[in-house]
C-alpha cells in the first residue's frame, strides 16, 4: 500500500520544525496500537508562538497578492507529490477509509488551489459620497486588509481538509496563525506544516503545535490573537464566551436531515445509493452526516426495505483495506457513547431495522425507525453510524420536523417539484438546503457553516478570507 510514516513528527513553531522532549503517541484507530509519535507543545511553547504570530503580522500583511498566491501554489504542488503520505497517515490516525482518505486528500489540495486562486481576488469598492450637496466632492474608496494574527482549532474527523480551510484563506488574506490540531489526528497538520516550511513566508507567519488541553486557553483569551476560529462540539459556546474581543467563527456539528419526495420512486436506485453514503460514510463522523431520513408514506416501506439491504451490504473493517467502507470510530468511548444512545432509543419504542452491535471502536451500521423524537440519538449530533427513518404524508409536515431541531447545519431533499424545492430553501432554518442529493453534499468554494447550535460564520474560502480581513476606508476631498 503506498504512503508512510515517520516514526516520529516535530511540531512546528514560528516555522521551523521543533523536536520537543515530550511527544504524543498517536494511535492506529483500527488496531488500537501507537503508529508514530508527535511532538507536543507546552504552555510555554504557545506563548512562544502567538508573540511570534503578532510580530509577523505587519510582513504578512505586506505581502503583495502574487506572493500569497506563490506560496499557495507552492502547497499544492508539493502536497500533490505527498498525497499518497497524506492519505496514508489520514487512514491511519483517523481510521478512516483508504478511498476517503484519498479523497480528502484530493480535497486539500483543491482547497489551496481555489485559495490560490482567491488570494489575487480580494477586491474593494469605490463609494460614491456625492449624496448631497454637502458632501460635492467626497470621494470613497474601501479596500481589505488582514485582521491580524489567527487561532485555529480543528477537530479530529476531517483531519487534512478542515485544517486546509483555515490555514489557506489565512495565508491568501495575510494573516499569520496558531493552529491547534486535534491531539487525537495531528499527523496530517504536521505534514502541511512541513510544506509551508518550504515557503518563504515570513518568520511567525504560523505555528502548528499539537498540545494537551490544559494548555490550550492562550489559543482563546490571548488578545493578541484577533480571530477565533473552532471547529468541534458544543464546547464552541463556552469558548466564544472567553474569547474577549477577538472575532469568532464556530463550526458546531448538526442533527442533519433528508427528505424523500413522493415524487422520487423512478430515481429510488440513485437515492437510495446516496442515503447509505451520506449516512456511514466516515462511520457516520461528518457533521453533515445523513441523521433522520423523512420518507413519505407512499414509499416508505420500499425505501425501508431497500435502505437496510443496502445497509447490509456495507463491508466493516480494517480502513487499509481498499473494500472497506466502514471504519472504527476515533474510540472505544466514542463507540460506547453512541451504542448507549441506541439502547436509550429501543428501551422508549425504537425498532432496530439492522446493526446495533458495537466491538471495541467498532460499531455497526445501525438503521432505526420508531424513534421518538426526545431520544438523545435523534435529538442530538449522533456523530456515528446511525440513521433513522420517519414516514410523513404532506411535505409540509417534513420541513416542520426537520426545523424541530436544535441544530441547523445542512438539510437534503429530494424532489423533482420545484414548488417544493423553493420552499424548502425559503422554509427550512438551516446554513445550506442541498435539492436532488443528501445534506453531506460539500464543495470546498461554497459557503459552508450553520445557524442555532450549529453555530455561525461560514468557511469556504471566499467567505473565510472575509472573516479574516476588514474593510478599511479613503475619504478623498477634491481640491477646492
């Protein structure tokens, strides 16, 4: 199988790589064994950093557009050249599946190249001041200019791609950074920071330091750090509430649903291909991961029917294995956490169409239906391989109780009725309404991000660098 690991990875401070005394193992999420060792950051180490990440903003900030977009397009052709390293490492400490693997790591490299693109993109306005006789002779003009030094946080489930969607719209805005990547999956940071050392980005311009959690809170009350940017759980708010000045974006997870039209059954094959994708894929650890599935009573029972054979069918294993679709949770206390869940369900009603049975990290692919809608599995960010299906007779109904939820991230909805369509966009309270595929559906331009729990702001390059920049007025006064 192509791809390797070093046997260990330094962190990186100010750019450079570092090989500290202290070291994290880092785990094969399949056979539970260490796989590499990561250096590990200390408080000290991070205040190290963030200085540095201050320093350096002015030269960031002066950067002009073609060098931002060097050093991106130099990222994207040497981790062209490590992608089979890349995806290796990603299957590895995330166990995620080799074929995903490998897509995320395409996916990172096209995020630096629509970053590159975007970095000679970030344009003005002129504004017109002449309103009145008053101001005859005002001219205005707005252009963007970088925030500051940033902090990033990152989670474990898209290890390289989440990463690339900070680090890049940071370097295509000028703006240096301090990333913390998840303790659990920082190998594929740490490849990223290996090519951004090739660069000749200014000293400071960014720090990569894996660290344990206790000495993480300079990431979000340092005031020196201008932007806070989470990505992971509910603990998003608490941190938002410490962050002080600094701007905040928050990632937050979702309770993702999909609707099934009566309209769909000539299409059935292609939805039902899709659902199973959207809700096992990665072991259902996305958080636009397929949650509820809203079929309606016309054909519920063959969507039900075909959905658990399909279900069935899905090969759990080793993620080395190129058959392999379904994977290990990130840990056994992730996997336990979820199989609670379902237990909790099936004690209040809930029937268990197929799965269930959990080993080690391993949980199976679980359909539910009769599920009540308190249970914690269908109230609440499942983050595993659990999907449940729900008949409904009118369509309005369908969006009704998808806006029941708390969360607010991405919904799908298949339908051929365009009328229906353009109410869901107008009705359902959600960052994004993906018509004619599931609610997992991303592409890396677009703009990615949620509203009630689900958090606020957007990734997506484009949208990214707006957060990460501020506009910045000229009044001119003609000569009298």
């Amino acid at each position: 199988m192509p791809g390797k690991l070093k046997s260990r990875y330094p962190y990186y401070l100010a750019n450079k790589p570092v090989q500290a005394n202290t070291d994290l193992a880092v785990l094969d999420k399949y056979s539970g064994e260490i796989a590499t060792r990561a250096a590990l950051a200390d408080a000290r180490t991070i205040e190290r950093a963030i200085a540095a990440a201050a320093k350096a903003a002015a030269p960031m900030a002066a950067l002009k557009p073609y060098q931002r977009r060097a050093v991106l397009e130099h990222c994207v052709e040497h981790m062209c050249k490590r992608k089979d390293d890349l995806a290796y490492a990603l299957c590895i400490e995330a166990g995620k599946p080799i074929k995903d693997s490998q897509g995320e790591a395409e996916r990172l490299i096209d995020t630096f190249r629509i970053a590159a693109d975007e970095s000679t993109r970030i344009d003005g306005e002129i504004v017109n001041l002449e309103i009145s006789e008053r101001t005859k002779g005002y001219r205005g003009f707005v252009k963007r200019v970088p925030l500051g030094p940033c902090s990033f946080i990152t989670p474990f489930n898209f290890p390289l791609n989440l990463v690339a969607h900070k680090v890049a719209p940071a370097i295509a805005a000028g703006c240096p950074f301090v990333l913390k990547p998840s303790e659990r999956t920082p190998i594929g940071a740490l490849i990223i920071g290996e090519v951004l050392a090739e660069t000749d980005l200014p000293e400071g311009a960014f720090s990569i330091l894996p660290c344990r959690i206790e000495d993480a809170d300079p990431f979000v009350v340092d005031e020196r750090l201008k932007l806070l940017s989470f990505t992971g759980g509910q603990i998003g708010w608490e941190l938002k509430a410490r962050a002080g000045k600094k701007k905040v974006v928050l990632e937050l997870g979702g309770n993702a649903a999909c609707i099934v039209d009566a309209d769909q059954r000539p299409r059935l094959d292609f939805v039902i291909s899709r659902l199973v994708s959207g809700s096992f894929y990665q072991s259902g650890q996305s958080c636009i991961g397929v949650q509820r599935i809203l079929v309606h009573a016309s054909l519920y029972d063959e969507v039900k029917k075909r959905f658990v054979a399909a279900t069935k069918k899905l090969k759990a294993g080793d993620p080395k294995d190129p058959e392999t679709f379904l994977g290990p949770m990130i840990d056994k206390a992730a996997a336990k956490r979820l199989e609670g869940w379902i237990v909790e369900a099936k004690s209040a009603g809930a029937k268990v169409l197929c799965g269930g049975k959990r080993k080690g990290s391993m949980l199976e692919a679980t359909v539910l239906e009769n599920v009540s809608h308190a249970a914690k599995v269908s109230c609440m960010e499942a983050f595993g391989p659990v999907a449940m299906l729900e008949p409904f007779d009118y369509f309005d109904a369908a969006l009704a109780t998808v806006n029941e939820s708390d969360y607010g991230l991405q919904a799908g909805v298949f339908t051929d009725n365009l009328t229906h369509a353009m109410r869901a966009w107008d009705t359902l309270v959600e960052g994004g309404v993906v018509v004619g595929d599931i609610p997992s559906f991303r592409v890396d331009n677009m703009p990615y991000g949620g509203v009630k729990l689900s958090g606020f702001g957007r990734e997506g390059i484009r949208y990214a660098i707006e957060d990460m920049t501020e506009r910045r007025l000229l009044v001119i006064r003609d000569a009298l």
